[in-house]
C-alpha cells in the first residue's frame, strides 16, 4: 500500500515504514504529526484518486529528527566583466519515518476548530472595545475638575471644548483654549 500525500508544499510517495526527509515542519522530535492532503492511494489493485484531495484519508508519521541537507555551491559569474559571487545554502529538513496510511475514516477535526475560534476572537474584541470608550469620558472630568488646564496637551483642550460646544476651536492655540474653558 502505498499513498502521494503533499507534505510541507511538495508531493511524496510514501509506504509504510518508509523514512522521508522534507522541508522544516515545526513538530518537536519525538512527536506524532499527521497529513490530511492524501491525493492518492493505492492498495494492490484498488486505486482512489482524489479531486484533488481524498476525503477522510490520513497519513501518520512521527519526527525522528531535524537537521539540514547537504551544502549547495550557488555561482554566479558573467563573462569579461571580473563579476563573480560565491554563496553556500543548506536546506534545513526534517526527518519522519511513516507510521501509518489511513484510506478512509480519518478526521479533519482541528481545522474546523481554528475557523470557529478566529470566528469567536473578534466578537470578543469588539465587545470588549466598547467599555473602553465609556471608561475614557469619565477620566476627562476628573481631569477637568483635578488640574490646572496649562498642564494639558493641546489636543486634550480641544476635547474638552469640543464637548462644552465651544465653537472655532480649530484655529484657536493653547492660551486661546485655556481662556474659553476658564
């Protein structure tokens, strides 16, 4: 039995019991990690072919270990002109070994799960958003009636007027405030 699952933005044919070295996941070592996307799987005879992805299929694998590939030379040179430019990469990989293939009945429980909660978080925010506008009008009263209207920034005097109606508060400057609030 054998299954082509996408892992980590490429596409492997992977058994089980097979090692495979793909691109860094972010799965500690040591720790079982699954693969929804199954786009093939062949069992003897019996071939499903998803569209583009089976439903339901699942391939298990565990993380043995990350490490990185082997050093690529990266050359670059153009001809008569003295330009040349040497540069090394290394790919850091993860090694997994399959577990095991599931051909039907496997869940796609979690992402489900993150679409409800990024559905909820923001409901949360905005309820929470509103208490703090209410919060805010009571703390410029007590800043009116508590100091002296010379420690305050121009744009807190320009609050205040605009809630006592005072009107032309635009082109007035910070003496100009300070004599229509007083």
């Amino acid at each position: 039995m054998y299954a082509i699952v996408e892992i980590a933005g490429h596409q492997f044919k992977v058994e089980k019991d097979q090692r495979v070295f793909v691109n860094r996941l972010q799965t500690e070592e040591g720790k079982k990690v699954s693969f929804d996307n199954v786009l093939l799987v062949a069992d003897g005879d019996k071939v499903t072919v998803g569209a583009p992805a089976i439903d339901g299929a699942q391939v298990g694998a565990k993380v043995l270990k990350h490490l990185k590939g082997d050093k690529v030379i990266v050359f670059k040179k153009k001809r008569r002109k003295g330009y040349r430019v040497k540069n090394g990469h290394r790919q850091s990989l993860t090694e997994i070994v399959i577990e095991s293939i599931a051909a039907s009945g496997a869940k796609k429980a979690a992402k489900v799960e993150n679409k409800e909660a990024k559905k909820a978080a923001p409901a949360k925010a905005t309820k929470k958003a509103e208490p703090k506008a209410e919060v805010a009008a009571p703390k410029a009263k007590k800043v009116e009636a508590t100091q002296d209207l010379s420690k305050l920034t121009v744009a807190e005097l320009k609050d205040m007027a605009k809630a006592k109606g005072v009107e032309g508060i635009s082109s007035m400057k910070k003496a100009d405030l300070i004599a229509a609030l007083s």
